[in-house]
C-alpha cells in the first residue's frame, strides 16, 4: 500500500474539480515505479506452490488446530439465525464495535469466534512473559467504562485479555457470543 499526505486545504485554482497530485505541495513522486518496484520485491518472496507450500493442519499436525485453552469435548449444533449484527471476531476490533453498538442500544449483536474466549491476540497468546509493548493506558480499551486499571506501563497479556472479558461482562456481549464457532458462509 502506498500512501501520500496532501497539505489541506490545497492551493488550486478551480474549487469544484478534483484533487490531483500536482495540487499538494509535495515533490514528484513516480507512483507507478514505486508500485511496480514492490511487485517486484514481492515476486521475489512468491513461491510457485501458492497455498500448496504450507502445511495442512491434518494427521501429525492437527493437534495445531485445536485450542489449548478450552473443553475439548466442546460440541453445538450449527446455529442458523438471522441477526441485526454479525461480529466476527472477538478481539478488539470486534469488542470495541460491539461495545459502541450497546452504548448506541443496538441489542440484536451476535459475536462468532474460533476462540474460546474473548481477546483475539491476547487470547491465543499465552506464552510466558507475553505482554504489550505500547503502554497499556494507551493501548488497552475502555479502561474507564469497565473501571480497570492495568498495574504496569506494559500490560502482560493476561492482564489484557482480563480486560478484553470484563468488556464483554460490561457490555453483556457473552450473551450471544458464539465461541468455539467458525463462519463458513455469510449472504447478504
């Protein structure tokens, strides 16, 4: 992805024709040779087996495949149901729409999660002395709301997925949520 940064507002002539490159006050910047070298470079790294040079989670492997931090003898019948929202997902991009959606009364939220739990990253993550290198008032979600306080600068990540449940408790997002779950289809 490329991105470039405009001076707003641009100094231009006409006020009801598009934007353009020229109208920004940065230097000329071949975009089609920026992208093309990127092309380039991720050829390199392209391997002629496509999916077929990675491993299926099967017979030795498939142990990888399941969740370490939940039942193993986990079962439901598949759930068919139209929803008014579907989240799928249950870190905190899910958890922080499904919280805005609640404060603005939305009720009909249905979280679908491969995960046992909330927490997204921070839920399959659990390897000794995982924590977050960006500090936690900044990083962590809706401390106010649940009324969490991270204990260090950089959160251990059983301290962020602590609060990635107590959002789904304050939002009574568990209500719904269908963990364990993976999405097959979706129709619009």
């Amino acid at each position: 992805m490329i991105c470039q940064f405009y001076a707003w507002p641009p100094e231009r002539a006409g006020k009801d024709q598009p934007l353009t490159a020229s109208d920004s006050n940065s230097p000329d910047i071949d975009f089609d040779a920026i992208t093309r070298k990127y092309e380039e470079e991720r050829a390199k790294r392209l391997k002629a087996k496509g999916l077929g040079q990675y491993r299926q989670l099967k017979g030795e492997f498939a142990r990888f495949a399941r969740d370490p931090n939940a039942e193993p003898e986990f079962t439901r019948d598949p759930v068919k149901r139209e929803v008014q929202v579907l989240v799928v997902g249950g870190g905190f991009g899910g958890l922080l729409g499904g919280a805005h959606l609640r404060k603005q009364g939305v009720d009909d939220i249905v979280f679908v999660d491969r995960a046992g739990d909330f927490g997204g990253t921070w839920y399959w993550n659990r390897y000794p002395g995982v924590r977050c290198d960006v500090e936690a008032y900044v990083y962590v979600p809706l401390l106010e709301e649940t009324g969490f306080v991270p204990r260090e600068k950089y959160a251990k990540g059983g301290e962020i997925q602590h609060q990635c449940r107590l959002i789904g408790e304050h939002f009574d997002l568990y209500r719904d949520a269908l963990f364990r779950t993976s999405v097959k289809t979706m129709n619009w």
